[in-house]
C-alpha cells in the first residue's frame, strides 16, 4: 500500500495529520480512512470479476496488451527500441555492426557473393544491387 513512501515521509505524514487533526480526531479519522480503502478495493475486485465473467476469455486477450505497456513502463527507452523495433539487434547503438547475426535476406550478401561487410580493394567498384535500383 505504502510501496513509493518510505518511512521519513510516513512520519512527517503522521505528525502532520496529529498537527492538523488533533489527537482526539486522529484515531477516527485513521479508522475512516481505513475504512474506505477496504471499501475501495472491494469494489476493484467486485468490478475486475464482473469482467472475467461477462467477457469470458476474451478478458486475457484485454489484459495483453495492459501486461505489454506495463512491461514497457519498465524499461529505459534504448531498451524498448531495440526490443520493439531493432528485434534485439542493438548494434546502432553500440557501433559493434561486426557482431550482430548475419540476416538470411538478400542484404546479407553482396552482388559478387562476397559478405557486405568486407571492405572494397583499392580501385574496386562497389557491387550494384539490381532489386535496389
């Protein structure tokens, strides 16, 4: 309930409201607010069972895509772009264009049949890629 207040912050909430309330209301409003958090969370669980059973198993596949964007909300952007858009392959970022896996597409080879990453001899032209052009 109290996962983002550490205990400092827990304290100066406490002698605040013992400030502001008093200590012969601070007792009921503690219980008040008690309370109405159970209150609260009886009705998230009464509303999060009114959709299982009225949608059925359609509820997992409207939870999918809630799990993907909390999986999201975790990671740093560099990760989610190259998770989401690279595939994996992080070598924009770290420059390492040698280590990445060979793709199985046409790219993966020049048009002589030498890999793409090998650098051209001096007076060499570069191979024309006719699909490209």
């Amino acid at each position: 309930m109290f996962g983002n207040i550490g205990w400092g912050e827990f304290m100066i909430l406490l002698v605040a409201a013992l400030v502001i309330l008093g200590p012969e209301r601070l007792p009921g409003a503690v219980t008040w607010v008690t309370k109405a958090l159970r209150q609260v969370r009886e009705y998230a669980g009464g509303a999060t069972q009114q959709l299982k059973d009225e949608l059925g198993p359609e509820f997992e596949d409207l939870r999918k895509p809630l799990s993907d964007l909390n999986e999201l909300r975790g990671m740093t952007p560099r990760a989610a772009i190259t998770k989401h858009l690279l595939d994996g392959d992080d070598s924009i970022f770290t420059g390492n264009f040698d280590d990445r896996k060979p793709s199985s597409g046409p790219a993966s080879g020049g048009a002589a049949g030498r890999p793409a990453s090998s650098p051209l001899a001096d007076g060499e032209k570069p191979p024309i890629d006719f699909d490209a052009t």
